[in-house]
C-alpha cells in the first residue's frame, strides 16, 4: 500500500482503523500532510475535509455520537489544535470517543520562533482520557510495543469510561514523500478487561440500603437509547414507592416514566414538597438538564444516593453521594429485579404520576391560549416533527423548552448537554446527518448560537436530509428568563447581545434552501415544503422571527397556570 514514507504515522494510521476508527474528519495544512497521505491511502477510512478546525470537531463529534465508534480529528500545528478544545471539552463530558491527531514541530524547535509553533504537548489537560507523542519513524523491531501502546490508548478512550484521546505527532520535513509499505499486520494479545460483575457481598449491601428506603427515585440523565435499560426500569417502576424521572435527553421513554420533570415540579404545593422527597436516590446517566430537580434534590432529606455508571463515579451533582457502582445500569437492575424484598405500603412513586398526569391533563388549556412566543412556536415543530427523526436541540434554552413537552418514543433526542455551551450545536447536526443519511435530521436552535457557529454551513458534505430551525428573537432571549440578568440594567448590552441579523444572506451564501416565518400560521403552512423536500441537493432552513419582549412572561405565566 502507497503511504507516508515516515513509518511511526503510516503504523498509527493502521493501528486507528484497526481499533474501530472509521472514520476521519481534516482540516487542511501542510504540517498534517503525512497523517493526511496516510488516512487518504487507508482503504478502511473514509475522510472528509472540514476547513474551520473548530467546527470539523464538532461534525466529528456528531459522527462518533451516531457511529457509536471513534471518528478521528486531524489538524496542522499550532493554534489549530486549540480550536479543537471546546468539542474536545463536550466529548470528554458527553463520554464520546474522539481520536485528535495533531502535527506538530519537531520538539527542538518548540519556543524557538519557528512559525505556527506552540507548546502542544498535553494541550487539553485532563479534558482527554489519555494522551501521547509518538516518533515520526519507527523500527520495524519496535512495531509490536508501538502497536500495544496505541491499542491500549484505544481501550482507554473507547471501554467502559468513553471519551476523546489525543496523539500528538511532531513531523519534520519532507512531509509529502510516500513509500511502498507492505507489513502491516498487527499482531494482537489480550489486554485485561475491567470485570462488569458486581460483587455478591456489595450486592447484599444495596439490597439492604434499598429495603431501608420507602420512597425510592430514580434520575436519568443524558443517555444514548437504550432498550434494554428501558424495559428494566419500567418493570421496577411497577412498585408504586418508585418514581422514575427522565428528560428527553435520556432517550427512555414510558408511561410509567415521568418526562416532564419541571412541568411536574410545578405542580407539587410548596407545603407539601417534604412528601415528595426520596429517601433513597440512584442516578444514572449523564447531564440533567432541569436546574429545578437539581435545586430541589439538594435541598432534599436523601438519606442515600447511588451513582451507577462507569463514567465520573464520583460525579455527585446532588451534594448526597454514598455510593458509586461502576456497572452498567441495566445490570444492576437486573439484579435488583430479583431481590425479594417486601412491598411498601408507601405509595411516594405514585404520588409523583399523578401530579404527572393533573399536569399533563391541565397543559393543554394553558397551550391552547398562549401568544406567540418561542413557546408556542417549540410546541408547533414538536407536534408536526416526523417519526423517526433525529431531533437535535440547540443551547440553551431550545433545550429547555422542550423538556416542557412530553418526548415521541421514535423520535431519538440529542443535544450538546456535556458542557452545555452553545457553539457547536449546528456542527454536531451537521456531522450526525452524514452518518444518518437515510433518516431525518432535525436541529432546532437559536439565533445566538447559530451565528455563532455559521461556519458549520461552510462544507461540502452538508446532506439534503438536515432541516434546520433557528429561532430568531433577536438575542440571547435565555437572559431574560434567569432571575440574574433578567433583572440587572445591564441586560440588553452585556447579556441578552441584541442583534438585529437574519439568516437569509448566510443560507444564499453556502446554498441553502431558505424559509421564513412570523406567525404559526406561516409556519403550520411551510411545514409539509419543510420537511416533505426529498428531490433537494441541500439541507433546508426555516428562520421564525418571534418578540424577544414576550418569551419570559409566557414561560413564567405556564408554570404559574399548574401552581392554580
């Protein structure tokens, strides 16, 4: 096979899409051009060319979200690298398994004035879950503990703990030269995996924690869709002293489940919260997107908190961790299923349904009657979005917004909740639609973090099966709902960001088929053109102007109308 002549990148190449990389996202330079020959000439990795390093890590972000396998990141020396940090920040909170492979100057010539030159080794800190150099040329007798050194950094980023690793690659001149290599074979050997099982002793003591318990919550966080989780926990949520609590993001959708968590929080009277707190907690997943749960659990008497999940076991978002079981969730369920352990007379779990249900019954008149406002118009899409789509939400508040609206059991929910920051979220879409060119790829997002991110639009693999909402209110309309800025004179300059922009010149710029609306009756007429476009070449966006004076009032007005 015709690679890179220097051996070290041509071996690291192979041995990444020996350990499942599939996939690789560059952006050009002319430091990366050996790593560039040598994934171009692989006949197992497809390649695709995204110019701003900070969206081509998104997109590779979204690939690795939808592949469920690392997607690899390639960029020249320098501040490139640094570009790559806040996807790298997301991937490592999200658990999703980046390989960044940076070129790099020679060592000798770090802080020697050579250009596009910095300080890259161990650039991303303790935000990768392993790091290494590597020699630009290897000895064929060295191939063996060079191949185990990769695989081992694979097991790392990509076992039981997910989340991005970075290889670092100093490259010196010539960087274009190729050569005939014939001896790839990787020799493989056994690396010790973690045990899964959980001990019989430990499994003894959770059983005791759990008959101690009469009121018992479970929290799910962010999450890819799991069925086998799903069905565990609705068989344990038949014990009416369990309550289950999901938000889209958890991708577990049930009856049985409440989904809503705000919207049900809202409903709870104040004298009677004390009621409605658990005394044994267990969390499962990653980020909760509700600040009320979060707030209401901290404040709450929980006698015990388990954490179950491999990733951050010390994670203790609730101030009551006292334990941490590093075991997949449906595992421990499983076994908790089997646990003979008395019915409680206590019915805290469903309590909780049926503050769910009156809530849920009672939404529709507030709904029905709301103005229009980013509310009204959130609830619009959700209730024309296609089965089976991909819905991807933007930062920060789309997100919350929709946890207001009960979730579609075909619909899979995504969102950039490991870091929670709004650059990147139409990137990430971007980079999911490629992989799943067969399915609808739906982002609703907001003005501030589109523009933010428009470079996303500048890409040749952009695939006609993205829609794309953005919400235009004309500024960080978020600022106006948190009890902070919403309240300080300085709201409208410093926070809120106004700006008077629309995304109609971007969408003639980069080909994109370009909508607005300014009414939902604008917007209930576009839809079957929005998302019934199957002849196109390009994704399709529809912009929806709405009052920025408007929203706050109408979101505090609906949880109100549950208080009453």
């Amino acid at each position: 096979m015709v690679t890179t002549e220097k051996t070290g990148i041509a071996r690291l190449v192979h041995n990444c899409a020996a350990n499942g990389m599939t996939h690789v996202v560059c952006s050009p330079g002319s430091r990366n051009a050996a790593l560039i020959i040598a994934i171009d000439n692989h006949p197992e990795i497809t390649a695709i060319v995204i110019h701003d390093e900070r969206s081509a890590a998104f997109y590779a972000l979204g690939m690795s979200q939808q592949l469920n396998l690392p997607v690899g990141l390639i960029c020249t020396s320098g501040s490139a690298v640094l570009n790559y940090f806040p996807a790298v920040a997301e991937a490592y909170y999200q658990c999703i398994p980046l390989v960044i492979m940076s070129a790099d100057r020679p060592t000798e010539w770090i802080n020697h004035g050579d250009g596009q030159t910095i300080m890259q080794d161990e650039v991303f800190g303790r935000h990768v879950r392993s790091y290494m150099q590597i020699e630009e040329y290897i000895d064929p007798s060295a191939y063996q503990k060079f191949d185990r050194s990769i695989r081992e950094l694979f097991e790392v980023g990509n076992g039981l703990w997910k989340g991005p690793i970075h290889i670092n690659c100093p490259i010196s001149e010539p960087m274009y030269d190729l050569v005939e290599l014939d001896d790839f074979e990787i020799e493989s050997d056994d690396l010790n995996s973690p045990s899964e099982l959980i001990d019989d002793e430990f499994l003894l003591e959770l059983e005791k924690d759990w008959n101690a318990s009469s009121k018992r919550m479970i929290v799910c966080g962010q999450m890819d869709k799991n069925i086998r989780l799903l069905n565990r926990l609705s068989d344990l949520a038949n014990d009416n002293s369990v309550v289950v609590l999901v938000e889209n993001t958890s991708n577990l959708i049930h009856p049985k489940f409440i989904h809503c968590i705000d919207r049900t929080l809202s409903g709870i009277p104040i004298d009677q919260l004390e009621d409605f707190e658990p005394d044994l907690l267990i969390s499962l997943g990653g980020a909760i997107i509700s600040k009320r749960i979060k707030t209401f659990l901290r404040k709450s008497k929980v006698k015990s908190h388990w954490r179950v999940g491999h990733a951050f076991p010390q994670m203790d978002t609730y101030r009551k961790l006292t334990r941490s079981i590093c075991t997949e969730p449906a595992q421990l369920i499983d076994a908790m299923l089997k646990w003979k352990y008395p019915l409680h007379i206590n019915s805290f779990g469903l309590n909780w349904k049926k503050v769910d249900y009156t809530n849920k019954d009672a939404a529709p008149t507030f709904v029905q009657k709301a103005p229009y406002s980013d509310f009204s118009v959130i609830e619009t899409l959700l209730d024309y979005i296609p089965d089976n789509t991909l819905l991807h939400m933007g930062n920060s508040s789309v997100v919350r917004y929709c946890q207001l609206f009960d979730p579609v059991s075909s619909i899979q929910y995504f969102s950039n909740r490991g870091t929670s920051g709004i650059d990147g979220s139409t990137s990430a879409a971007c980079g999911a639609a490629f992989i799943q060119s067969k399915k609808l790829n739906l982002l609703i997002t907001g003005d501030v973090s589109f523009f933010y991110d428009s470079n996303a639009l500048w890409s040749n693999y952009l695939s006609p099966n993205l829609r794309i909402v953005v919400i235009n209110n004309s500024g960080g309309g978020i600022f106006r709902i948190i009890d902070g800025p919403s309240k300080s004179n300085k709201l409208e300059k410093y926070f809120e960001t106004q700006q008077p922009f629309s995304a109609e010149k971007l969408c003639a710029t980069f080909d994109i088929d370009y909508l607005s609306a300014t009414s939902i009756q604008e917007i209930e007429t576009y839809i079957p053109e929005f998302f019934g476009a199957s002849d196109r070449s390009r994704p399709v966006l529809l912009e929806i102007h709405t009052p920025k004076t408007e929203n706050d009032k109408v979101l505090k007005d609906f949880f109100e109308h549950f208080k009453q």
